[in-house]
C-alpha cells in the first residue's frame, strides 16, 4: 500500500514545517529541547494516521522516479510559499489598519 500523491505532498510540507519548528526551537524550549526531531515526525505520521513503514515505502517509491518526485516536491514547497504568505499577510494586516487610522 502506498500513500497517495496528493497526501504525500501534503506530508512533505508538513515535514518541512515541523524541521522548521523543531530547529527554531530546540536550544530555546526545554520540552522541544528534551526531544528529538524523530518525534516531530511520528507526530506528522498520526496526524495523517500512517504508519512509518507505509511512509517510508512510499518514499522510496516516489523518491525512485526522480521528475515525478521533483514534481511533487515543488508543490509541496509551493504550499509552504502560500502559507507564508498567508500567514505573512495575517501578519501585517493590523499594522496597515493601524496606519490606515492614522491617516485619516
């Protein structure tokens, strides 16, 4: 059994997010510092309930066909640009109302 394209991408970005997180707060988090990146990873296969060796088999699968692959990964990072842009936007939007007031 193989995870599906579509969820494999989706667990790729959310793989590059907990990397993300895990390094950004491993030397400033006492509960992520007594951890390891391994669990970051298990808790991204039970939030899609899959189990590591289905991951780790579709992995391979889809690793073996390099433009594929690479197909996929490109849209796994195109869905982490949108989401930082998103949360981006989030971001700056009070400020813009704020000076919006301002103006006024």
């Amino acid at each position: 059994m193989l995870i599906h394209e579509d969820q494999m991408i989706d667990m790729l970005a959310d793989i590059h997010l907990a990397e993300a997180a895990f390094n950004n707060r491993r030397y400033r988090d006492t509960l992520v510092e007594n951890s390891s990146s391994v669990d970051f990873y298990y808790s991204i296969l039970e939030k899609y309930q899959v189990q590591d060796s289905v991951f780790e088999k579709s992995f391979v699968f889809y690793a073996s066909q390099p433009r594929k692959f690479e197909k996929m990964y490109r849209q796994a990072m195109n869905k982490l640009n949108e989401m930082e842009q998103e949360y981006s936007g989030r971001k700056t939007e009070p400020q813009e109302l704020e000076l919006q007031k301002k103006r006024k």
